[in-house]
C-alpha cells in the first residue's frame, strides 16, 4: 500500500511547520478568553489545542530520534522567539560542559542533562510573543502566563515518546534549593541533574541580552547567582565557578 494514497497519514516536518501559525494564533486566542488570573493551573483547553496539534505528528515522526525531534521543536520555538530558542541552545552547552567536568554522571545522565537544557523552555513556543518580548515589565495576569511555560513544555514534550522522559526533568527548571521555587519542591526531591540546567539558566539569563536588560560580564553574572542565597546548592556554584576559572572567563 503507498503512503501517497493517503495523504493525510503523512506529516512532513515541513507541515508542522506550514501549520504552525495557525496554531500560536489558536492558542494566543485562548490565553485571552480562557486563562483566569489568579486561579491554579492551566486553561484545559489550551492542553486539548496542544494534543490535537502535536498528537499526529507524533505518531508521524515515531521513527525520528530524539535529536531530530528537538530540532523539529526548537525550529517552532525558533518562530515564536529566536532569542529563546538561541538561550536552549546555549543553556544546553553550558549545562552539558558543567555536569561533564563535574564527572558525577555517565553518558546516559548527560545526554538528559543536554536535551533538559535544549528543551527547557520549548513552552515559550505558545507563550504570547507580546509577553516574550516586553520592554516595560509585564502585568499580573502577563507573569502568570509566562511562569506556566514549564507546564507548556511538559505538555509539549510529554506527547513525543522520545522527550517524555525529559519531559518530567523540565517541569522543575524553576525550582530553587531553599524549597521556595515555582512549586516549592523540597530539595530531596529534586534529581540532582535539574541544577545543572537551573545554574545554567539562571547564568545565560545574566550573561545574554534580553529585551529588558543589557548583558552582565561572566564574572558579574556568577556574583548574582552567589548573591541569590538559596537558588542553587553551594557544590553546584562550585562546579560553575571552577569551570569558568578553567576557561579563563573569570
Ligand atoms: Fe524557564
Ligand atoms: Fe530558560
């Protein structure tokens, strides 16, 4: 039987990209009639639009490894925000290098640690690019969309059998070791790969442009995370701190 009869059973990664606007624009009318400020959690139907749009080209792309799907991924988040889908690519890197030379983990552990920082922010896709790009701060209800990002990946990644088990890392890129991050995870409950990505983040964050603020030196971005007092544990500062002696960036 050729696929070619069946046309509609085949999703090209050049439709998902075709289809793409048509969603964001879906989903932007959602934020503005479905999201309640204030009220816990997510708008159902915004998770009902991300399933009916990413489900087919699931099961389409079943055959593709998890770096073609994060390719896929990051060229739509690419469309929504290049800045952020630049800051994946970096916060990946510098993740990726930092629990390297820490030698705690094997290759399987650093492959997660890689994709968790590349994907990390793949939510920011189906966040308003008007809240993505604010210059003059963001309202109440504006912050409360963006804070749900982490959802929207794992909502994202949680369909595509490749990245599910990314997926669950990401959900707790904004947690913090004081217990006093977005879902006030206790620090014994966190996989100690997920600081790697947050000291990552949180440092390409103070290191690159972003609309609201110029770029920190290495050297300054690395005293406001010390000063940050209970973001990260005090090994992983060390681990960030060693490595950027090493390249001479501090
Ligand atoms: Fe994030
Ligand atoms: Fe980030």
């Amino acid at each position: 039987m050729s696929l070619e009869k069946f046309p509609h059973f085949v999703h090209s990664k050049q439709q998902i990209i075709n289809e793409f606007p048509e969603f964001i624009d879906k989903i932007c009318q959602l934020w503005k009639t479905e999201f309640i400020p204030g009220k816990k959690g997510y708008p159902k139907k915004i998770k009902e639009e991300i399933e009916s749009f990413f489900k087919p080209f699931a099961k389409s792309f079943s055959h593709l490894t998890i770096e073609q799907i994060s390719q896929i991924l990051i060229n739509l988040l690419t469309l929504n925000s290049p800045e952020y889908a630049q800051h994946c690519q970096r916060t990946a890197n510098l993740a990726y290098q930092l629990a390297l030379n820490s030698g705690m983990f094997d290759s399987e552990d650093l492959t997660d640690i890689y994709y968790t920082g590349l994907l990390h922010d793949i939510g920011k896709m189906i966040i308003p690019r008007k809240i993505l790009e604010s210059k003059n701060g963001l309202s109440i209800e504006e912050k409360d969309i963006l804070r749900l990002h982490t959802i929207m990946s794992f909502l994202i990644l949680n369909i595509f059998p490749q990245t599910k088990r990314v997926a669950k890392l990401i959900l707790f890129h904004h947690e913090r070791e004081d217990g006093n991050g977005q879902f006030k995870v206790e620090k014994t409950n966190i996989d100690p790969k997920i600081w790697f990505i947050i000291i990552a983040d949180y440092f390409d964050a103070m290191s690159s442009q972003r609309p609201y603020k110029k770029p920190l030196t290495a050297e300054k971005s690395l005293e406001e995370i010390i000063k940050d007092n209970g973001a990260v544990p005090k090994s992983t500062l060390n681990h960030m701190e060693f490595f950027l002696k090493k390249r001479n960036l501090i």
